[in-house]
C-alpha cells in the first residue's frame, strides 16, 4: 500500500491538488475499482454467452454469424485483461509498473480490434444485401458471389486482429525500451489512468520518446474511434438505402416490408448510439488529457465513473445489441425449442429435412428479410 500511496499522491499532485486530499483519492480508486470489476465481470459473461452459443450450436462457420463471433471474442480478450488489470490494483511487487504498463498497450490492441470488428459486422449486413441486389439484377451465381465475399470476409478477419497489433508494436517497444512505464502513475484501471510524468532521472532523449509515445497512442485511440463512429452512420445510412431498393425490386412492399425498413431505422441510430455510449467518456477523458487545462480534479471524477461503468460494459452492451437481438441467433433458439418434443425416430428424421430446408431458406440471397 506505500506504492499506492505514492503513485496516488503524485496524481493528486499532478492534477493540482493538495495531498491533504490523499485519503479521498484512495477511497474513489477503491470504489472505482470495484465499479470496474463489476462491469467487466458482467461484460465476460456477455460475450462469453455468444462464444459460447455458437460453438455449442456449430455456428462459427456460418457466414451471418462469424463476424458476430471475432466480435465477441475480441470483448472477450479485452475483458480478461481488463479484469486482469483491476486484480492487480494494489498489489506490490517488483515489476508492477511494467506489467500494468504492458497490460494497458495490449487492452489498447484488444479495444481497437474491437472497433474494427464492429465495423466488419456492419460491413457484412451491408455487403449480404449488395449480394442480394446484384443477384436480381444481373441474374448471376449466388455461389460465385458467395465464394468471392468469404475469400473477402476472411481477409477482412485477419485486418481486423493484425491492424491493431502493428500500430501498437511501436508502443511496445519505446515504453519497454526506454522504460516509459516509469514515467505513469499507472493504477492498472482501464484506459487513459496513467497521466505522464517527466522523470527527473531520465535525460531529454527519454522524455521525448516516452511523451511521443503517449501521444501516439492517445492519437490512434481517437482516430480509430472517429472512423469507427463514421463507418457505422455510412454503413448503416447504406443498408437501409439498399434495402428499400431490394424491396422495390421485388414489386410487393406489405406491412412485413415496412416493419423490416422500421426496424433498419432503428438500428441506424441504435448501433452508433450504442457504440457511442460505450467509448464517449474514455474519448472525452483522451481529448482533456491531451489539452492538459488545470484544476479540473472534478471533471476528471466524473469522467473515470462514467467510463468505468461505459467502456468496461461493452461486451455486455455488445451482447445484447449486436448478438442476441440478431436474427440467425433467434432463429436457433427456436428451434433449439421445439426440439424438446422431437424424440421419436420418425420425428428427428422429420426434423432434419425441415431444418435443412430452412437453413436453405435463410441462407437464400434473394429472401428479402434483412440479417439485421
């Protein structure tokens, strides 16, 4: 606890702040603390839910449910670091600083992965009515189209986990190696916890490097976000677009029909609002430590809660809003359902042959019901 309460006297410092006030700042980190594990904690078992689900179900191959699953399992990743991070607040020992230092550069890899999956599932519902569209009107292969757009899902895949590696890997190095770790009262909590401090035993060259590499991840962090942000409105502005034109084709707009573009208007603002909610105050919080304004001890406040109970919840948020809402999930749990009363020979025979023929049905391109 001496190293805690050093690290939280030289924030308090750090923010202008009397160390009189030290107590009251090791009581919010506790209460933080516990917030944060709380979320966490919930946003494994929601992501784990999905993971879990699909592999029990074998949906992990199914084109509409893949990138839900990469999804899933990136919040998933940055669950358990995160959940790793909060368990070692507190602790003491020798390399603490570095393992919480490390700790926060590969959750920023995980969050980051995380952004360009969402992406990639907004892409997908996107791309599968494009799909739909081309095949009514060009007349074309289904299988052709669909062989080229799992060649091209896979690419994106491998983007979305590598990406986000590589534009960390320079942080790696230059807070290992010139021992930047040193330079944050890093208190293992979330993201954007550690304020840079200069180091008076470190020369102008380690300042220099260690204060490029911080602004070199803040930077990254909100420019992936606002690209994020960007590509779900245009993303989802296009789908429903698209969808009304699939539905023209089609020649026939019922009550089914409009209820479906309802329901598109709906996500266009639930998707962003929801992505949106989870990473405002961690964006916020990046932008004011950037401008660095003084005496602001509150504002700071205000902002950790939120962003422990907002960035920690994203893999619940994303479980409900992205997963157990989507339609190939609830198709199966009905299903899963009426399987209760199928246990003759003769039934389970039945059952199959209808199963395939739905399966057919909702792997059909020109079915007009979008995956959203």
């Amino acid at each position: 606890m001496e190293h805690l309460s050093m690290e939280l006297g030289r924030s308090s410092w750090a923010w202008g702040i009397s160390s009189s006030t030290e107590e009251d700042w090791t009581k919010f980190y506790m209460a933080l603390r516990w917030i944060e594990f709380s979320m966490v904690v919930l946003s494994i078992v929601g992501s784990g839910s999905i993971i879990g689900y699909a592999a029990l179900q074998q949906l992990v191959r199914h084109p509409q449910i893949r990138p839900l699953f990469y999804l899933s399992l990136s919040d998933l990743m940055l669950g358990v670091c995160w959940l790793t991070g909060v368990l070692f607040y507190g602790e003491s020992f020798s390399t603490q600083s570095i393992a919480c230092y490390n700790l926060q550069v590969i959750g920023q890899v995980f969050y980051i992965s995380s952004f360009c999956y969402t992406l990639n599932y907004t892409w997908c519902l996107y791309r599968d009515l494009r799909t739909r569209i081309h095949v009514m009107v060009n007349d074309t292969s289904c299988l052709q189209l669909t062989e080229s757009s799992v060649r091209l899902s896979r690419i994106v895949i491998i983007l979305s986990s590598l990406i986000p590696l590589l534009l960390m890997v320079p942080v790696f190095f230059v807070g290992n190696g010139y021992a930047c770790y040193n330079n944050h009262t890093s208190s293992c909590l979330l993201l954007h916890t550690g304020k840079l401090e200069l180091n008076s035993s470190y020369n102008e060259v380690h300042h220099s490097a260690c204060h490029v590499a911080y602004l070199y991840r803040t930077i990254i962090f909100l420019i992936t976000f606002c690209f994020t942000l960007l590509g779900l409105v245009i993303l989802l502005i296009k789908t429903r677009i698209l969808y009304k034109k699939l539905v023209t084709l089609t020649g026939f707009l019922g009550d089914q029909q409009w209820a479906n573009i309802s329901m598109i208007e709906r996500r266009v603002l639930l998707y962003p609002t929801a992505f949106l909610f989870c990473w405002g105050p961690a964006t916020i919080l990046a932008v004011v430590k950037l401008l660095n304004p003084m005496n602001v001890a509150s504002l700071y406040v205000v902002l950790y809660v939120l962003q422990a109970f907002t960035a920690a919840s994203q893999g619940l948020l994303n479980c409900i809003v992205y997963g157990w809402t989507e339609r190939m999930l609830r198709y199966m749990r009905q299903k899963a359902r009426r399987d209760v009363d199928t246990q003759t020979p003769l039934l389970r025979s039945q059952k199959r042959s209808y199963s395939s023929m739905q399966n057919a049905n909702v792997m059909n391109p020109l079915t007009i019901s979008p995956t959203l």
